[in-house]
C-alpha cells in the first residue's frame, strides 16, 4: 500500500479510465452470376476494403 500512497498521494481520488478500438469497413463482394447448369461463373474479383479505426476513451464514473 506505501507504493501506492507513493505514486499517486495520500487522499487524492483515483481516476481510471477503459479504452476500446473498433476497425469499421466495407468489402465490396461480387454479386449473383447466371450460367448454365455445370458451368462456373467467371468473374473479376474486386478486393475494394475501405476501413477506419474508432477509438474511444470513457472515464465509467463520469462517462
């Protein structure tokens, strides 16, 4: 308990804090393609990924 009474003081409130990320994106997919029974669909592969990160910081007594 005397480190801690050290780093942060005798009596002083304890603030904390819970961090959180998130990564947001849109894949763009290929969609339906009609061909005979027995024959694949040949289709270009469009590999578009747009993404962001979010980041937040809460203090939960506070909000």
């Amino acid at each position: 308990m005397k480190l801690f009474e050290e780093c942060f003081g005798k009596g002083q409130p304890l603030r904390y804090l819970c961090q959180d990320e998130m990564r947001v994106g849109l894949m763009s997919q290929t969609g339906w393609l009609i061909t005979s029974r027995g024959v694949k669909p040949i289709a270009k592969a469009q590999y578009v990924l747009e993404s962001f990160w979010v980041y937040s910081v809460v203090e939960p007594l506070s909000g």
